[in-house]
C-alpha cells in the first residue's frame, strides 16, 4: 500500500481519467504512462494499486459505469425490469463497447486476466440476470420449466456475441430479447 | 499464386498440419514458421496462401473441422436437428475451443482479421442456424411469434460466452439450449 493517497476520492479520480482517456483513444490506444500523466501522477501510484491497464480499466468500468441493479422489491412485472436494465447496458456499452472488447481480448492473450475479469464483471452480472430470473419463475411471470442459468447465458451469450462480431446494440434489442425470454407479444405501448 | 503446388491435396495437407499443430500446443504457441517446418514447405509457400497464421487456421477450421449442415430435407424434428448439431459442435470445440478462443482474440487485436473471420466463420454458422430456424417456425415446431435471428444469437452467443469465460460446454447443455429454444420438456428418452 505504498504510495496509496490519504484522500479515498483519488481512487476514483485515478479510475475517472482512465475511463476518459480510453473512452476518448480507444482501449488499445491508452498506456498506464498516458494514465498517469492524465491524473498527475505516478505509473507507481497506479502500479500500487493496480496490477496492469486491464486491472485498473476493468475496476473503473464497474465502479464507475455500472448500471444500478434491477428492483426487485417493487411490483414491475420482470420483463419491464430485464427490458430497462439491457437498455441502459446497451447504452453504456455505445460509450464503453471498445473497452469491453479491449478487456476481453487480454482474458484470451493474457490467461492471468480471466478470473480477475470473472470475478468483477461477467460474474456479478450474472448474479444480477439469475436474480431477476428467479424471482420472474417464482412470480409466475416465467414458466416452473424455465431454466434461469440457461436464459442468463442467452442474454448476455446475445450482447456479448453481438458486440464480438462489429454489430450494432440497437435500443430494441432489449425489447426483442425481454419478448424473447418472456415469450409473449410485445406490450401495448398505447395502452395506458 | 508463385509457389503453389500443383497438386490441389496439398493445400489441405498444410491446413491439417496447422489445426494438428494447434491442437498439440495451442494456438497461441505455434507460428507460422512452426506450421511451414511440419508441413515440409517454406513460409513463403504459406504466405502465398494465406495472410497470417490467423487466416491458416481459420481456414482449415473451415474445411477441415466444420459440421455437416443439420439435413432439412428429412422428417426429423427440428428440435433434435438442433441438439445433434449442437452436440457436434460442442464436441470439435473440445478439441478446437482454444484455437476458436485464438481466432476471437486476433479479431479483437488486429482489426483487420474481423471481416475475414465473419465471412469464413461467423457469417456461414448464423446461416445454417438461421435456415433451421426458419424451416422449423414454417413447420410450426416455433410459434409464427418466434425471433429467428435473435434465437440464432441466443445460441451462438451462449456457448461463445461460456468459452470466452472459460466454462465447460457439456453434452447436456445442447439439450438445454434446444429445450429451451423450442420451449417444450425434454422428450422422453424411454418412448420409442
């Protein structure tokens, strides 16, 4: 913990201006040095506290750009949650889709990378989608025959497939793959 | 096209030295200059042929250990079209999951190779998804509500995303995903 600095804001300023800068070159574009400069500090202070540019971009993402998790005390049926909820990751995946992509491929070249980037990314998101899921089958909005784990591996299995291949997140895609999941028609929008 | 043998076999003997080579020490682990020594020619023979090593092995993936498209000229259900297909899918990616993992991570790194990795891999395997999907949901095997192309995505984007995330891909899992696909329970296997 050498070097750490006294304030707890610093940590996310240093998170901040990596996210800046890579929203901004691109992730391959950014160094740690570019970072440390951007923040007005140390490469040290960085290495202090983070392994790798991966490490340090991959906690930013979650700390800073995540999505709040789906509410799931209140009484919205589960199709509009799971609608709202890929809608705001599509739109934070406009902003960080190059990010995701960057991260991803050091989980394939850097081996190390993988249980790191499964513990703070895909991992607790999907506790979040098997969440969401579970309480959709024990509301009856899912039938008892669905198979929560698989639905989640679809959902994010589609985005992920997605955004791997250079296509597009368009805002409907959430609804498409909430019909999809929930399997009934699209709601009424003019009902009110 | 300087340096290529006359003999049309030889084009597959060097892609079966390169998926051999792959399989033996892994994508990552091999070079161009590896392939060329085990397949007897010069790297000059290789790049005659192909652009990279990426572009190789995509190729012998290709022709080599691609499925046989699921035969929708019979009467078979299309749901267990699926299953088998998936099955064998899942079965080549037991022996060539890391070389896929590869391919993905060079499509991520040098943006070039995207395009040819759509056309020669991606592309081709949404259109046999796609033909039995919509030859089933004509059949009425799917509802005439059901989302071809989201449900190809479905598909593909799980066993992407459990390879991507270093997770098994176990024969029963084509069973849940075809299960899943045509909503229906498992058939049962004592009938006959």
């Amino acid at each position: 913990m050498a070097g750490r600095p006294r304030k707890p804001a610093a940590r996310r300023d240093l998170q901040q201006a990596a996210l800046r800068l890579v929203r901004r070159h691109g992730y391959a574009g950014v160094t740690i040095s570019d970072i440390a400069r951007a923040a007005g500090v140390s490469r040290q202070t960085l290495y202090a506290r983070w392994d790798s540019k991966a490490e340090l971009v991959l906690h930013a993402i979650f700390e800073i750009a995540s999505q709040p998790d789906p509410d799931l005390s209140g009484p919205e049926p589960r199709r509009v949650l799971l609608e709202n909820f890929l809608r705001a990751i599509f739109a934070d995946l406009s902003a960080d889709g190059d990010t995701l992509r960057g991260l991803i491929a050091t989980t394939l070249t850097e081996p190390g990378f993988l249980p790191v980037f499964r513990a703070r990314f895909s991992a607790p998101r999907e506790a979040i989608m098997l969440a969401l899921l579970h309480d959709a089958r024990a509301r009856g909005e899912l039938p008892a025959t669905a198979d929560p784990e698989l639905l989640s591996d679809f959902i994010h299995g589609a985005f992920w497939y997605r955004l791997l291949n250079g296509q597009p997140l368009p805002p409907d895609l959430a609804q498409r793959i909430a019909g999809a999941v929930f399997a009934t028609p699209a709601p009424d929008q003019s009902a009110g």
